[in-house]
C-alpha cells in the first residue's frame, strides 16, 4: 500500500517504523515521491475524523485525531470504542509508526505520502513528483450546489497519454476520497 496510505485501512490492517533524512516511497514501478517537510501543508489540521478505507474488498473504518502544522504531521488512530489502535508521526526527521497492533509490513512513509498527496500545496508536490518521474495534474470546479470540488490525479510520465492515473483524489466540503489504483485501495476522509 501507499500513502494517510491506504493510510487508513492500512493501517489497520497492515506497522513498521523508520526515521531518515529524506525518505521515499514508491508508486509505480519505477516511480517514487520523496516526502515533503511539514512546512508544504496547505493549511494547518486540527481535527477528528472518520476514515473509511477499502482494500481488496474489505471495508474498516477507523477514528483519527490528525494534527499537523509547519512543524510536524500527527495522527492518532482509534477503533469505535476511543481503544488506541497507534499512532504516526513525521518531521523533517523523518516518519515514525508506533503501534502494538498494525503489522510490520505496514511503513509509516506510505501513511505520510497519502496524507501529502491531499493536504498538500500542488505546485510543491509536482515538483517532487517530477524528480520520481511522477505527474500531477490539479483541477477545481464547482458543483451544481455551487460547492467548490478539486481533484488531483497522479501519472507516471513513461507511460503514454491515455494512461489511467495511479492515484486520483476528490477533495469537497471537507471530505477526501483517495483511490490508488496502482495498490488497489481507496479511503475516505470526513471530518467528526
């Protein structure tokens, strides 16, 4: 999985941890997104929410409390019962998973890239995406409510034009839908 990766589901369902100076994650075969400081948020998150996530035809839905700022990205996750299922953690340090429950399989960086890949500023997620070989592409539209929507989709630039995105991800009134296509799993985000 990758990235609030599978975040989510994968995070309940799949837990390691790691620290390094500029770390990375792969999205397709050949290509990667080196993660962002703290500092390319589009705006501070302080708030709980309700993640869904789907994965290999398996639906669990998990609590969160996600935090970040210039500084850092904290998310603590909880089963229905307010029950400590871990906690991820990442600064320019690096990304950290701590848990007793989420599997080893599990990185921390992947959890980071997906919360990245819809909190983030586009122009500096493009940037990075381009030195793995990554594009972005960003669109805003209003609804018929009149209610602004954006998407973000990524594409590996080796393939050809009609390539099906890897990633794509829907951002509206709050809420985030995030389908990986490459890794075969897709979350929902709304706030509590």
């Amino acid at each position: 999985m990758t990235a609030l990766t599978l975040s989510c589901f994968i995070v309940v369902s799949s837990c390691a941890s790691s620290a390094s100076a500029a770390p990375s994650v792969r999205l397709s075969e050949k290509g990667w997104y080196p993660l962002l400081g703290p500092e390319y948020l589009e705006k501070p998150v302080d708030e709980a929410q309700e993640i869904t996530g789907i994965y290999n035809s398996k639906a669990l839905t998990v609590l969160a409390w996600a935090l970040a700022d210039e500084n850092a990205v904290v998310m603590a996750f909880f089963d229905s019962f307010g029950v400590s299922l871990g906690e991820v953690s990442f600064t320019r340090g690096g990304a950290v998973l701590t848990s007793q429950i989420f599997p080893p399989s599990l990185k921390a960086e992947y959890i980071i890239a997906d919360f990245q890949l819809c909190f983030y500023r586009g122009g500096a997620l493009s940037r990075a995406l381009a030195k793995g070989g990554l594009v972005l592409k960003e669109a805003r539209k209003l609804d018929a409510d009149g209610n602004l929507v954006e998407t973000r989709a990524v594409f590996d630039k080796r393939k050809p034009g009609g390539a099906l995105p890897l990633i794509e991800i829907e951002k509206r009134q709050g809420r985030v839908r995030y389908v990986n296509h490459k890794r075969g799993y897709a979350f929902s985000i709304a706030p509590q």
